[in-house]
C-alpha cells in the first residue's frame, strides 16, 4: 500500500491452495531449468556451490562461466513481478572459484536484474581464526527483473518490544499503523547457524537454518505461487514451501537429495498447522495442478517501498 491508501502496482490478488505440490528430481540444475516454462516462477532461492572444495560437488573449471548459463535460465522463467534469492559469501580463493561478488558483477553487467538488497546472515557461533578476524557473517543477494516485484513487508515484521513500541509511537517519522504491525526486519538478519545437535539438521554439511529461508519465502513468494531451488540440498526451501503453503520444484544432482528431504518430511508429521502436501513425479504432472497465473479472490495489501522504515 501505498501511504495514501492506494494499492501499490506490485500487489497481487491469490487464493490460498488447500494443498501445496512439489517436485524433487534427481538431476543436473541446467537439464531441469530447460524444462521449465518463461515467466512461470515467482521465487527462484537458491544456494549455490562456489568451487570452495568442500565437498565433491563444488567444483567447477570456469565458475562464471558455468553460473552465466543458469543465470540466464532463470531470469527466462522468473516471472515478471518475481524475484531470485542467492546465498553466498566473499571468500574467493583463486581465479577459478566464484563467490557472491564474482555473480553481482556477472549479473551488473550482463543482465537486466536489479539488486534490490543484499542481506547479511549475522551469526554469533562461528569458527575461530587466529591469522584473520573470525567471519560471522554470509550474504544473499536479492535480485529482481523490474521495481514492480511482489513484497510482503508485513508478514514478516518483528513485533517490537514494550518499551521500544512506546517511544516509536512518540516517534514522529513513522507511521503509528506501521509501528503496530513491527519493525521492518533491516537488511541485517541475526541469526544462529545450524550446529550439530541443532533439531532442524537432516545431515546435510550446508544446510540453511529454516528462519532464514522461510523469511525469504514469506516476504517474496506468495501462498499458491511457485518457488524454485534447482540447488535443493537437503530440500530446506521444500519443507518451507510445504509449511508456507507455496508450490515448490527441487532438484539436486546428489541422489542423497531424497534421504535429506524425507528426514525434514519426518520432521514435520503430525504438525497440525501444516497443510496436506503431495509429490508429484515430474514437471508435466505439477504444471497440471499447478497454475502460475495468480487468480482473483483474496485481496492482499502489500507493503511498498516508500514506507517507513519500521
Ligand atoms: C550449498 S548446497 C545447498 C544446501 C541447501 N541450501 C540446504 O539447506 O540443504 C548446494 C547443493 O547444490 C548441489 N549441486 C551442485 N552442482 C549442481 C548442479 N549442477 N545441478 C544440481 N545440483 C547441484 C549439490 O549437490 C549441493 O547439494
């Protein structure tokens, strides 16, 4: 909305599904993104490898190269309201490995995307460092393909604390209605990684903690729309997806991709709140059921990006 009342042009009117579908495929993410149509997806959130060598799936001989092909595949399918998430960090290591920097500069200057935010993950337990200043921070850039993109500030405001609301109720530069409704979130996101007696953890070596993603997916996608992670991992944007009631497509070239995932289905059973959710096998069976033209029933207000900051 805009101050005046005024719905804002990005705003999009959906029905939220009884059920949610998804997708996991085994295969490589360029194979599965060819089988998808333009400007279908309303979220692509992904977690890239970077060639950092930690594990046998990190590897790539021209990362930019490499990324430049899925890059463009995405800006193809993304819808025109959407927008992609990717997960990275600045740690590059040599002229072959990539980093977060290496796919901003890609993108900069070689695609019509738009950095909207860069959000920093802040974390307090990390490792130690003795000959550098211990890191306890990764990134993840928030790319669109216009300024009309969806975002739905208010579904993920921070309620604000007794005292606190009180004084930014006096506070002149915001809007009282706003300050019921919480803070904006800022682009500095404090959260905890997963460690390992962590309940989320399903055995994947880089799984992202739920909060993080599931702010993402609530903010950028919304219910009934479809999200794309064709870096699936453990399948972390799936079980939110599944618990956000928003459709989702996986694949992961890693067969162990489906173990992961059925630990975090697991870790889900039985939660009342969690709409049914079925698998379907292939992407001709989800496009049936799936439709990505959002309808019109349930009128949704969205925040823009002339609001107040809180
Ligand atoms: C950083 S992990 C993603 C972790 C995930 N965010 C989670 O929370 O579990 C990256 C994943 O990308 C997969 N991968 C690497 N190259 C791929 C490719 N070309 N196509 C599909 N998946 C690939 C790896 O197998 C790995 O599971």
């Amino acid at each position: 909305m805009h101050k005046d009342g005024i719905k804002h042009k990005s705003s999009v009117d959906f029905s939220t599904p009884s059920q949610s579908y998804y997708v996991l495929q085994q295969k490589d993410c360029l194979e599965l993104l060819k089988e998808i149509p333009d400007e279908s997806v309303q979220l692509i959130l992904i977690d890239p490898p970077y060639n950092l060598d930690l594990a046998e799936w990190d590897k790539y001989d021209n990362y930019i190269d490499w990324a430049s092909a899925w890059i463009r595949e995405s800006y193809r399918v993304l819808s025109p309201n959407g927008s992609m998430v990717v997960f990275g960090g600045t740690q590059f290591q040599n002229e072959k490995s990539g980093d977060l920097i290496e796919l901003i500069h890609y993108c900069r200057h070689n695609t019509d995307f738009r950095l909207v935010n860069m959000v920093v993950w802040y974390y307090k337990n990390g490792m130690s460092a003795h000959r550098y200043f211990a890191n306890r921070h990764e990134e993840a850039i928030w790319l669109t393909k216009s300024s009309d993109y969806y975002f739905d500030l208010d579904s993920v405001r921070v309620p604000y604390g007794e005292k606190e609301m009180q004084e930014a109720l006096r506070d002149k530069r915001l809007v009282p209605e706003n300050v019921m409704k919480g803070k904006n979130p800022t682009n500095v996101w404090e959260i905890g990684r997963l460690n390992g007696n962590s309940l989320e953890r399903v055995g994947h070596p880089t799984q992202k903690p739920l909060e993080i993603i599931r702010r993402f997916v609530k903010a950028l996608a919304y219910p009934g729309s479809v999200v794309l992670d064709f870096f699936a991992g453990s399948g972390t944007t799936g079980r939110v997806c599944i618990e956000e009631n928003r459709h989702c497509i996986m694949c992961d070239k890693d067969e162990q991709s489906r173990s992961f995932f059925a630990k975090h289905l697991k870790n889900i059973e039985g939660d009342m709140f969690v709409h049914p959710y079925i698998e379907l096998k292939g992407l001709n069976a989800f496009w049936e059921k799936v439709s990505f033209e959002p309808s019109v029933s349930q009128a949704s207000e969205f925040e823009n990006q002339y609001s107040a900051n809180h």
